[in-house]
C-alpha cells in the first residue's frame, strides 16, 4: 500500500521532472528566449528604481512642503507647478510601462509556449526558425493571441471581484479576522483558475482547433477531469515559484537607496531569477497539457480494448 501511494505521488511530479529538463533538449532555442524573458523584466526594473520612485518621492515631499506654505505666495504657485510638472510625467511613464507589460506579456507568452511546444514534440528549432516556420505560419499566432488576451481580461475581472468582495465583507463582517477568512477560498479560487489560464494558452499553441473559450474549456477539463491531483500540484507549484524572486527584488530596493551599483546589481539577478521562474511554469503548463492528453489518450484505447477481449474469450 505504501508502494502504491509512493508511485501515485511520484507521478504526480513526474511533469514537473520533464518540464525542468525540457531546456535540456534544445538549449540552442531555451538560452535566447530565457535571455528575452529576461530584457523586459529588466527594462521595467530600471524604469521603476529611475524614473517612477523619483517622480513619486519628488511629489510626496512637495506636496508635503505645499502644507505649510501661503496659497496667495509666489512660491506656492511655483511648487504647485513643479508638483503638477512631475505628475504628468509620472502619469505618462506610468502608461507607457503599462503598455509595455501588456505587450511584452503577450511576447513573453507566445514565444515561451512555442518553444516550449515545439521542444516537447521533438522539433529543434532556432530561435529564427521558431519565427519563420512556426509561429508567423498560417494562422498559428491568432490563437494564442485570443486566448492570451482572453484570459487577460478574465484575470482583471476576477481581481476586479476580489476586490469588491473583500471591500463588502470588510464592511459587514465588523472584524478583519473574519472577513480574511470568508475572503480565503475566492482567493484560493482565483489562484486556481489563473493557472487554467496558463494551461488555456498551451493549449491553444498546441492545438490549431482550439483558441479562446474552447480553450480555456479544454484546459479547465484537463485540471479538473482528467488530471486533477497533477493539476493541483501545478497550481502549488506555479504560485510558490513564483514567490522565490520576491525577497530579492525588495533586497534589490533597499540596497538602490544605499549604493546604486549594489542595487542595480541584485535587480539584475532578480530579473535573470524571474525569467527563469517564468520559463519553468511555462514548460510545466505546457508538459502538463501533453501528458494530460496522452493520459487520456491511453484511458480511452484501454477503455474500448476490455469489451473486445472479453467478447474473444
């Protein structure tokens, strides 16, 4: 009995074993995309500890000065100026890095899941090749395209939920013990249901037939039919992975007040760290679609071979 609850345990890690060696089958493709996995992590990082954390700091102590101060003086009209100045900045910067986190997330996706993909079917492709044969063939992009944008939409409603829910029990519940704990299973939900999404989009690059809502259909059958402990140990795993880089990046913030080297220095172990996190979840989404469907696969061919050999015998 204790055989077989090891072996069920161990094929419940099993994809996530393929998914860490899946790089191995062709670094020449997983090195370049790790490296632009990591460029916009890095790009971002930069922009926030140069220019957004300044602009904020500037107007916090300004608008802090601004209290003390006569609004009839030259010098109010002058600071008030310089306040409105650097919000505008800071407005534009923030919008021109949100433009480039969606639009490198899409990149970032569609490049990691093809390769990913690729990889595991047994093609080795260069990162050019990956380009030109695969993802700018035929109509291989809208799929994912759709899928990814779906989901993304999806993933801001339900944060927009969690947040009116939280804001709801906090003002009925009277005591923020018990609102946390009413607010824990939507939460747990909506980390569930954000790695459906992941898998959505493998799905969607490795099946031609399936983009959006049948997508995300198939992916929400495959995690909750087909392979649900492997899907919730995904879940876990994914979530806690995602966790290992934090420490780090508020280590990286600390120390860019202190010594600008040191901090730029950790932010970019950060980003490298990042990309390397987001590259393993990508794989393990993807491993874990293949290997669900090849799980099924193997049910359904057992499943009709019985009747016929028992009719034979």
């Amino acid at each position: 009995m204790g055989t077989k609850a090891k072996a069920t345990s161990s094929s419940c890690l099993s994809f996530l074993k393929d998914a860490l060696l899946l790089p191995t089958r062709n670094a020449k493709l997983f090195v370049p995309v790790f490296l632009l996995l990591t460029i916009p992590l890095l790009l971002l990082q930069a922009t926030n500890v140069f220019c957004i954390q300044p602009l904020t700091t500037g107007i916090l102590l300004r608008a802090n000065e601004i209290k003390n101060m006569d609004p009839s003086s030259p010098d109010y009209a002058k600071l008030m100026t310089e306040i409105l100045k650097e919000a505008r900045e800071l407005v534009a910067i923030s919008i021109a890095a949100m433009v480039f986190v969606l639009l490198s997330g899409f990149a970032k996706q569609v490049v990691a899941f093809f390769t990913a993909s690729t990889t595991y079917s047994g093609d080795r492709y260069s990162l050019p090749e990956l380009f030109s044969k695969v993802i700018m063939k035929g109509r291989r992009l809208r799929g994912p395209l759709v899928t990814i944008a779906m989901a993304g939409v999806l993933n801001v409603a339900c944060m927009l939920l969690l947040a009116v829910l939280l804001q709801l029990l906090l003002r009925h519940s009277g005591e923020l013990y018990v609102a946390l704990i009413l607010f824990a299973l939507p939460s747990l939900a909506f980390l569930y249901v954000n790695v459906v999404f992941l898998v959505a989009a493998a799905v969607s690059v490795a099946d031609t037939e399936r983009r959006g809502v049948s997508a995300l259909r198939q992916a929400w059958r495959l995690m909750t039919r087909v392979w649900r402990k492997e899907g919730c140990v995904l879940v876990v795993v994914v979530h806690l992975v995602a966790m290992v880089p934090s420490p780090l990046y508020v280590v990286a913030l600390g120390y860019s007040k202190k010594s600008m080297p040191v901090g730029l220095a950790l932010l970019v172990v950060y980003a490298l760290l990042s990309a390397l996190v987001e590259l393993f979840y990508f794989a393990a989404a993807t491993v874990f679609y293949y290997q669900a469907m090849e799980s099924k696969e193997v049910m359904a061919h057992d499943y009709v071979k019985i009747p016929t050999d028992e009719a034979t015998v």
